[in-house]
C-alpha cells in the first residue's frame, strides 16, 4: 500500500494533460522530417545474394532510405502524414508535400517491391516493418487530400504485397515470438488488425484474429517481473493484452485477462517507467519507446475495461516521463522516438473522446 500511495503522490505531482496540440506536433513533425532524406548512418540489414546487391542504401529503396533503417523511416513517413493531415500548418509552404510527391511514385515503389521479392530478402522486416507500412497506408487511405489518394493508390499494390506475406506466413508460425523489441508478433499484429479492419478486409481480419487466438488463448500468469530487458521498446506482456483486446468479446476478455495479468487488477498495481542511463546508445534510449508503447497499451486496454481507471493514470505517468526526452539532440532516438511518442498521444485522444 505505501508503494501505491507513493505513486499516487507521484503521479499527482508530475503528470499533466498531455494533447497532441500544435507545438507537440510540430517537435515531432519536425524529427521524421529531417530524416528521411538523411541516407547515412545506415543499417541495411538485408542479405546479399551476389556482388550484384551491393547498392547504397538509396538504389535498393528510393522512398524509404532515410532515417536509419527501412521501418523508422516508414513509420516516419506514417508520422509525417499523420501530423499533416491533422495540422496542415506544419507545412504551410508545401515543402514536405513537393518532397513527397517526388518519393511516392509508381516507379519507386516498383522498386521497393523489387526488393521484398527477391528470394533473400522475402522475410525482411518481418512483421514489425510490415505492421507500419499497413499503419502508413491506412493513414493515407483516411486522408481526404488530392496527393494523399495518389500516395495512398500509389503505395496500395506494396500494402497488398505485405497482407499476402503475412497471410502466408501466420499459419507457418507454431509459437508466438515474445520479445520486447521489433520481431514481437502481438505488436506486428495489432497494428496489421487496424488496418485490416479501415479497408473492411474481412479475410485478413480473420487471419489475423484466428491465429492471434490461437497463439495467446492458453496463456496465463505473464511474469511483468521480467520485464523490462535492457533495450525493450515493447512490453511482451502489455502487447499481448492489447491485441487480445481487440479480438475478444468484453467479458471473455476480462476473464481471460484476469488469468493472463491478474496483477492489473488490484487497485495497488505499480509497473516503474524504464530508466535510460544513456540516450546517445542506439539500444539503451529503446526504453523510451517502452514508455510510449506500454501507455499506448494502457490506455486501449483501459478504455476496453473502464474498471482499470489507474492504467490511465499509470500510461500518463509513462508517457510524462519521456515526452520531455524527445530531442533531435542525438541521432541514435530522434530518428524513431517520435513516431512512438505520436503514437501514444494519438492513442490517448481517440480513447478519451
């Protein structure tokens, strides 16, 4: 008890509404933006198959090559559209349009494809750079703007691509992969079910829910003692919370929750932010996209179960803590953390409207 009340001064002390109003939006905006043209540093992380693929990161990928690695710069793309739709004053001149008109072209997502068909490369960034190319291509679909519907019609045969990979590759996956960083398949698969059901693609849906039920129904007493690993930016037990969230009926998934993370239950419940000791390290600054992604999981799950009001708390607590830490000070979190901070201020405003 004199833990939960020590929180609860903590809590009261330090978190504040946080919305996602102009200048939050703009200090993000402005992180994706300066990347994705940035092409080095780089992390490749494909496989070579002769001399013949070894090409700048640019020539494999002309759209997106910046920001790293191929999924920060995608889902920096999904922030910046995100942002613009929402705030057409963050590019008032239309210099990011221009910049991404010039991208999101036919010829170069020919080439992106060109790139996930070839025989080495078929399971690259699988599935947390898949999840986020679907994020981006829903956000376009939404956007009722005259060069969105072309990026969105432009990007749509790409999207398709992924639905198929991941529609191949779900029934192949005998166990869950439950790590805290990209290979998660809870996150990959909470983000794909969104898309899946904005497009109202009842097949994929299915997929999606069929096999998310059967790799997590069984599971019970996850251990959120072991969590977090030193560079986690997902939390594996809040993930899989989050995506049976999404495709069970509310009072099975209740119980069903009471069996898999009972600890949420008791108004004493405490989960401490991640701690970054250094955020120049590019795996140690992952903490502060843990902070993000367990209050974007609190806060859905909260929403779902209006009786765990102190996840609501406890998400703006993590999202307070590292919101500040968000800077284009150090290249290693710029590059990213934004997208993750969007992510949970965007979630937070649809589940408290």
């Amino acid at each position: 008890m004199k833990r939960f009340l020590l929180f609860s001064t903590l809590i009261s002390a330090t978190t504040f509404a946080q919305e996602l109003h102009v200048e939050q939006a703009k200090k993000i905006f402005d992180l994706p933006t300066h990347c994705i043209s940035v092409e080095y540093p780089n992390k490749l992380g494909n496989v070579l198959g002769s001399a013949q693929d070894l090409k700048t990161p640019k020539q494999i990928r002309p759209i997106f090559y910046g920001c790293f690695d191929w999924h920060s710069s995608v889902h920096g793309f999904w922030s910046i559209v995100k942002l613009m739709k929402d705030f057409p004053e963050l590019d008032s001149k239309n210099e990011v349009r221009n910049q991404l008109n010039e991208l999101i072209t036919p010829e170069n997502i020919a080439v992106e494809m060109a790139f996930f068909n070839d025989k080495n490369n078929k399971s690259f960034e699988r599935t947390y750079g898949w999840a986020w190319l679907l994020q981006l291509q829903m956000e376009l679909n939404n956007w009722q703007d005259k060069d969105a519907q072309v990026w969105a019609k432009n990007l749509q045969p790409f999207s398709d691509l992924i639905v198929t990979r991941y529609t191949e590759y779900l029934p192949k996956l005998v166990y869950p992969i439950r790590t805290g960083t990209h290979d998660n398949t809870a996150f990959g698969l909470s983000l794909s079910l969104d898309y899946a059901r904005s497009v109202n693609n009842e097949a994929f849906v299915k997929v999606i829910s069929q096999h998310a039920n059967r790799l997590y129904e069984k599971d019970v007493k996850c251990n959120l003692a072991f969590e977090p690993s030193g560079s986690d930016f997902l939390s594996p037990c809040l993930e899989e919370a989050l995506v049976m969230s999404k495709i069970k009926e509310k009072a099975v998934y209740k119980k069903w929750l009471k069996g898999f993370l009972p600890q949420l239950f008791k108004n004493n419940f405490y989960l401490k932010p991640g701690f970054v000791s250094d955020r120049t390290d590019g795996y140690l600054v992952h903490l502060d996209g843990l902070n993000f992604s367990r209050a974007a999981a609190m806060y859905q799950i909260q929403h779902v179960l209006p009786e765990l009001k102190h996840l609501d708390e406890m998400a703006n607590h993590h999202l307070n803590y590292s919101l500040n830490n968000i800077t284009n000070d150090d290249y290693m979190g710029s590059h990213w953390l934004g997208t993750f901070a969007l992510y949970a201020l965007k979630t937070k405003q649809e589940t408290k409207n």
